[in-house]
C-alpha cells in the first residue's frame, strides 16, 4: 500500500459516467455505500483486525512507520497475510508499496518460499519501504521503481505502470500510485490488471485496495477473464481469473 501521494498530471480526470457505471456493474457497492453499511463493517472488521494484530507476532510490522504517511488498516493487512498465506503463494506482484510489503513478505517467509516484486511509482517512498523492510524479509521481494504515464486506450485517461515483470502471478494487489482518486482532477483508474488478466495462474487471487474506479475499468474491459467481487466490509474488492 503506497503512502506517498503523486501530483496528478494535468489532463487525468475521472469520468464524468463514472458513479452510473459504477452503479450498473456494482449495485451492491453503490447500496452498501451510500447506506453507510459498508463504512460500519469495515469499521468493525478493522477494530476486530487491530487487536489481533496487536495479540500476534505480527505486531513489530507495524513499527517504524513514517509520520507523514497516510494512516495503515488493519483489516486490509490482514486479509493480506491470511490471502497470501492460505493459498501457498509463489508469485505475488503489487502495484504501490507500503506496509503491504511487509504483511506479504512475512506471509511468505512463514510458509518458506515465494516472492514478491512491489513497484512503485515514487522512488522515495520505494526507499522507503525498502529501509522498514526486516532483514529477515528482504530475501523474498524485489523493489521495483515503475513510473507512470496515461493512456487513454479504454476510451478514458487512465493510468499505467510502464515496468512490469514479466511472467505468471499468483496473487496481484492494486493499490498505487497513490493519492489520485480524491483530489480534484484526479482519477484512481489504472489499466495494468486488464492487460495483466491472461498472466494469472490458475487458482489465483488479487485485491483492489478502494480503487473503485480502476475497479469499474477493469470489470468493463476484462469481465471475460476476471471475476471480481465487492467485499463490503473491507470496501474493496477480490478478484479471481475465470
């Protein structure tokens, strides 16, 4: 989860249809949303999250984070340790690094094989991660610095990460860059897991950290080999190849 935000470049602006889209493809976010259901599961699920985290032996992956960093939930790093962990992870891929880093890498470790790669598009905060990092965990993710750019190849601006290992994944969270879907002219909308679709293993899984907007993208551009599914209680969303 990447903590810095990036300055949205001019000419990237959320779709005027987006909230209609939205609302077709996912009704269920639209009526848990705006019932405020959702913001009360999540808040219960995340006090629930941080006392466990609290109680475990994950506790110490919460220390060391910087002042100036958006706020860390619980729920999401959980779900993340317990994803990675009951599916025997080989090949995890995320776009925005952060604490996430940590609860994946450490999934990893615990299971005794696997790797990360964590892009980022900032390269500060990518150092960042990088120094929070335990030295128990560095032999199982590779930092990668991916800068982006917009296209506009699904009929909207959108953005794209332009360095992205190559290879099959098996479990794929989208969460970067950061700080581009609530500012004015912003737009969380990121084309990387369309493209990324065919290159699922089988049985595989992937997390889209509130981006609803990069979650509206892909359901209209890759409902054919993605599943995606919207979890209330953690506002976000799972996915799953077809």
């Amino acid at each position: 989860m990447s903590e810095v935000a990036l300055a949205p470049p001019k000419g990237l602006k959320p779709d005027s249809a987006g909230k209609l889209r939205r609302l077709r493809l996912f009704p269920g976010f639209t009526l848990t949303t705006k019932s405020g259901l959702a913001r009360r599961l999540h808040a219960r699920r995340t006090e629930k999250a941080a006392q466990r985290l609290r109680q475990s032996s994950l506790a110490p992956l919460l220390n060391g984070q910087d002042p100036l960093a958006l706020p860390q939930d619980a729920a999401d790093l959980l779900y993340l340790y317990d994803t990675v962990s009951s599916r025997k992870v080989e090949r995890a891929i995320e776009f925005g690094s952060g604490q996430s880093t940590l609860f994946i890498s450490q999934a990893l470790h615990d299971q005794g094989h696997g790797h990360l790669w964590s892009l980022d598009a900032n390269n500060l905060w990518l150092e960042h991660t990088k120094a929070m990092l335990p030295e128990h965990l560095r032999p199982f993710v590779t930092f990668v610095h991916s800068p982006v750019r917009i296209v506009q190849d699904y009929g909207v601006p959108a953005w794209r990460y332009t360095v992205v290992p190559d290879g099959k994944w098996d479990f794929v969270l989208m969460d970067g860059p950061e700080g581009t879907g609530q500012e004015p002219g912003g737009s969380d909308m990121t084309t990387n897991l369309i493209e990324m679709a065919d290159s699922l293993n089988p049985g595989a899984t992937g997390f889209i950290d509130h981006r609803w907007m990069t979650a509206v993208l892909t359901k209209e551009n890759a409902s054919d080999r993605l599943r995606l599914r919207f979890i209330p209680s953690l506002e976000s969303w799972e996915f799953q190849p077809r």
